[in-house]
C-alpha cells in the first residue's frame, strides 16, 4: 500500500494535481517569456500592431445598407479577425499548433469574406452557410471554388494574372497540416528538443509573424481589389461626416495599409481604382454631394452619443 501511495505521488509531481502534462502554470511559464522577447524586440511587437490594426480597418469597406444591414455578410470577415486575435493569444501561451489552426481558419474565412460578396448580393449568399443548415450548398466551399470565383472578379483576375495572389495563398496551404498534425513538424511536439509540454520558441513566434504577415496582405489586397474606391485618399468627412455609408477608408488608414504592401502593390491598385467604371461612378456621386455643414456633423455626433448611451 505504502509503495502504491509513493507511486501515485510520484505521479502528481510529475504530472501535476489534475494529471496533466499541458498545465496553467506552464503556460503562465511560456506567457512570461514571451512578453520579455517581445519587450525586447520592439520592432516585431510594432510590426504586429501595424498588422493586426489594418486588418481591423476594412471590415468598414465592406457596403453595409439599409437591404444588407444585420445580413451576416460581413461575419465572415468578422469571425476572421476574431480567429487571429484567438491564434494571436494561444501563441502567447505556447499552444502553437493551435494558434497555427487558428490563423487558417482565419485566412479561410477571410477568403468568404470576398467569396460571399464578390457580386454585391452576400446579404443573400451567405445565409445558408451562415445558418450552419446541412446541405451541400451551404458548406464551406474547397480553395478551388473560392478563387474560381474570386477570378470572376476583373480587378482581382487582372492583379493576379501579375502578382499571382493565388500562388500566395496556395504558398500558405501547409497550414491545413497543423489541423490533421501531419507528424512531428505539425504537432504539439513543435519546437527544437521540445519535452512534452508548452515551452516558449522563439523561432515559431518568428514564424508565426511571417505567417500572419502574409495572410494579412493576401486579404487586405483581395479587399481593397473588391472595393478599390477604399485605396483613393479624399477627406470623406466633409462629405458624409462621421456616418460614412461608403466603402472607403481614411488616408492615414490607406497609408498605413500601403506601408505594408509589397512593391509595386499600392500602384497596380491605383491605376485599378482609376480604370474601375462602378468606382469612378461612385467617386463623382460622392464628390457631387453638397458639403455638409458643422451644424450637421455635430448633429450626428450628438445622435451617436445618444445611441451609446
């Protein structure tokens, strides 16, 4: 009895209380250096920031009207950055395979986000899938359907045919390994002479940067080729105040979104912009519209405030 007892504690030491290898203190371990790499490295904690922030921006190019409004056709894009902020956290924490799970379901749902509303009805395209319903056409369709349609789209068949954004994406499909743990490289055993729980790794935080950097490019381009009047830097304000109906953004978000952007990126969707019919269409019904007065900007203001509160 006496060697059973000395046994079983001799287990608890080794896996902890509840049995377990993966444990919250190890994790508040791993959570703890990775805060003191990133203090150390400033730049890779700015580069995220600048990331994370300008994908935040275009969920507001995405059209929202009175027919589309509460639709779900920007969950999507939503449910997207709510998965990399998720994947974001689990890196911290050293669950990295998780936190690589997590980036493809956002590049995946990221890709619906355009899918759906590639030809301006995904008020109408997405319920199905939205509705989780179990039928064939409201899965989540394979990479090929989604850019066959996305190529539909002239602007975004024009980049690609010059910047090939699908290679890009088809660059990342090794993501889908962490989901399946296509052995060693893809499990939770991921690090250099990892032991069998979390451990902070500095190269995979690495990684992960890299990763997310080019998932974030990828989406950010595909939206901005879906709606290119987002690329085109006016003061909108005077025009429409804060509650801007239309699919552009401010210039100090356009510029912070240019400075992310491969070469020669920020020219091509320009000249896209420029050459767009429906674009320049709705940029003269914009610029045609009477500026708006203080006494209506402060209108609106004094709305929103009552909505908040």
């Amino acid at each position: 009895m006496e060697d059973k007892i000395k046994k079983r504690q001799h287990l608890e030491n080794y896996f902890g209380e509840f049995g377990l290898i993966y444990t919250p203190e190890h994790s508040d371990e791993v959570l703890e250096k990775t805060n003191i790499f990133l203090q150390h490295n400033p730049d890779l904690k700015q580069k995220y920031k600048e990331l994370n922030w300008a994908y935040n921006s275009i969920w507001q190019i995405i059209p929202q009207t009175i027919e589309n409004f509460w639709s779900g056709h920007t969950f999507p894009h939503i449910q997207s950055y709510d998965e990399f902020q998720i994947s974001f956290n689990l890196l911290f924490f050293g669950f990295y395979k998780q936190s690589f799970v997590s980036l493809r379901s956002g590049l995946e749902l990221g890709l619906l986000s355009v899918y759906y509303n590639i030809n301006d009805l995904g008020h109408e395209t997405v319920k199905n899938w939205l509705k989780s319903q179990n039928s064939w056409d409201s899965n989540t369709p394979k990479a090929e359907k989604i850019w066959k349609i996305l190529n539909s789209n002239s602007n975004i068949k024009r980049f690609n045919e010059k910047y090939d954004l699908q290679k890009k994406f088809e660059a990342l499909s090794f993501l889908h390994n962490y989901v399946h743990s296509k052995g060693w490289k893809y499990s939770n055993r991921l690090g250099l002479m990892k032991p069998n729980y979390q451990t902070f790794e500095e190269s995979i935080v690495l990684k992960w940067l890299e990763v997310y950097k080019d998932i974030i490019i990828l989406l950010i381009t595909l939206h901005i080729l879906k709606y290119p009047i987002s690329i085109i830097k006016y003061d909108w304000d005077k025009k429409v105040g804060i509650d801007n109906p239309f699919p552009v953004l401010e210039a100090f978000e356009i510029e912070a979104i240019e400075a992310l952007l491969p070469a020669g990126y920020s020219e091509e969707l320009r000249n896209i912009a420029q050459n767009d019919i429906l674009t320049q269409e709705l940029l003269l019904y914009i610029l045609s519209l009477p500026d708006m007065s203080e006494e209506e900007i402060a209108l609106q203001i004094s709305k929103l405030n009552n909505q908040m509160v």
